[in-house]
C-alpha cells in the first residue's frame, strides 16, 4: 500500500525534512513530512502507484468509498458556469493551439475548451477515462504524465484543476509540462496555499488533507518550483481567478429547496475573506497560479 519512505524532499531536493501530521480520520492514516528548508508538506511514506489507480473507481465518483468526490455529470448544466469561465479567463492570454486538462475526469473543462481551442486529457482512472474516450476518442490518454503519447512544444495551454496535490513528484510533473508547452504557452494549476490562515490554524483537520492528496504546497514553494523549472512569469489569484458569479451559479446544481440559497451568503464570503492576501500569506487556502512559459 505504501512505498518506501522519502529522505529528500520531492519539490527541492532538501533532505531537512521532519513529521509533521499524522492524518488517521480515514480508513487509511497516514503520515505528512514537511521540508525545512521550503515547507513543502508530502504524505511520506506515499502510496504506491498502483494504490493510487485504485482509489478512483466508480466508488469515488459515487461517493460510497471512504474518499470520493462528487460525478461532475450529475450537475454538469451548471458545472459548466465555472469550466466556460476559466476558459475564457484562459483565452485572455492564449487565443488558440492545443489544450491539455490533466485528470480530466469526465471531459467538462475539455468540452468547454473546443470553443478556442483542439482539447485533449489525460485521466488515471479507468472509470472516467472510459467515458470520456467516447467523445474524445484517442484525445483522452488513460494514463498519467509519465507514459503520455504527447510531442514537445505540442500545447498552448495545459489545466492541472485540483490535480498537482494528487502526485508524487510534482517537480518532474512541472518540467513534463514545461517540456510539453510551446513558447509563450500557459500553465494553469488550481491548488491549495498551505501558507493561508485557513489551513494553518486548522492543521492536521485540514479538508485537504486526504488519501488521494500526496503533495500540499504554498504560494512561494510553487512559484519558486516553477521559476526554476523555466517559467518565466507567474500570476497568482486568489481564491480563483475567474470571479464570484460562476461560483455561486455553479452552488445552484446541489440545491434541492429555496432555502439552500442562504448558501450564497457562505460563498460569498469565503470568495470575499479569500480575496485578501500579503505576500505568502493569505487569509483563506484556495489559490490559482498561472505559469507562462
């Protein structure tokens, strides 16, 4: 289940590591180190590969396993308010060419970038894998960064939604995509800031902390792992860069009554607080980072 333990850091290469939070609220604990030297937080020992392709079968999108997520199918209609809004967020700075969602899941965001641009995924789980290929074909790559099919300089924009805390070695998943965009291309990474009050003063209760998760970063650790992958410019945006409308319409496909639309109010003011920020320091955990190449 788990592999052998690390004694370097995956993100820099430091072997000043130490324990930082023992994780045991699921069926699986599991142990989290933290690096000294530029506070990244990895699940150490990490699962093995094959562990990992297990966890998302049908009982994750169903949400019977005791880690699952939410089948975007089932409130796709409104799903789409955010997918349309990041791509045309996207579409401010690339204008046409490939595009490449990794952990596609179902296609969503793939869907919702054929309005500018030629889509393609790659998605681990066989499960959603499958249902994707039928409307993608031989674009959706069931499988990971490591073994894709995909040539160099071959995408403009690559989307890592929720995904990057999912890896073992997120270093070498930065350079792969490095490798994979073309010149002036963007890289578009949704994750949560370690570094925001949110996740510190919650600790090891943390949400985020998971047994998919392998990998919890902050603003500065990424940002300096993508400056010396070869990233020129980067962009941060807090919580998300796309605004608040598509949000809360989004909040609307899990809604079942009118009084669930006090929910907006929660909304809102998680967007609001997450909006405010210093340097490293945020007040809320949701980030957005967008990496030009």
């Amino acid at each position: 289940m788990f592999s052998q333990k690390k004694e370097r850091c995956p993100l820099c290469g430091s072997p000043e590591i130490r324990h930082k939070y023992r994780i045991n609220r699921y069926e699986t604990a599991f142990d989290t180190d933290i690096c000294s030297s530029c506070g990244f937080i990895f699940m150490n020992p990490p699962l093995t590969g094959e562990t990992i392709k297990s966890l998302y079968t049908e009982q994750y999108y169903s949400g019977s396993a005791d880690y699952s997520y939410v089948d975007e199918r089932r409130i796709k209609k409104f799903s789409a308010y955010v997918w349309d809004s990041r791509i045309d967020y996207i579409h401010r700075f690339i204008k046409s060419g490939n595009f490449l969602d990794v952990g596609a899941s179902f296609g969503g965001l793939m869907e919702s970038a054929e309005r500018y641009f030629t889509a393609y995924g790659i998605e681990v789980s066989s499960y959603s894998a499958l249902h994707t290929s039928a409307r993608f074909g031989s674009r959706i790559h069931h499988g990971t960064l490591a073994d894709h099919p995909f040539s160099r300089n071959f995408f403009s924009a690559i989307t890592m939604i929720e995904l990057i805390e999912h890896l073992e070695d997120p270093a070498a998943a930065l350079r792969e995509c490095h490798s994979l965009l073309r010149e002036n291309g963007v890289l578009v990474i949704q994750t949560a800031n370690m570094n925001g009050l949110q996740a510190r003063s919650m600790g090891g209760n943390y949400e985020y902390f998971m047994p998919g998760h392998l990998s919890y970063f902050s603003m500065n650790n990424l940002t300096q792992a993508l400056l010396k992958t070869g990233f020129k410019k980067i962009r941060v945006f807090y919580p998300v860069e796309f605004g608040l409308l598509p949000k809360l319409k989004k909040s609307r496909g899990t809604f079942t009554k009118l009084q669930d639309y006090k929910n907006w109010y929660t909304i809102t003011k998680y967007h609001l607080l997450g909006m405010i920020h210093w340097n490293d320091f945020a007040l809320k955990s949701s980030m957005v980072v967008y990496a030009f190449r």
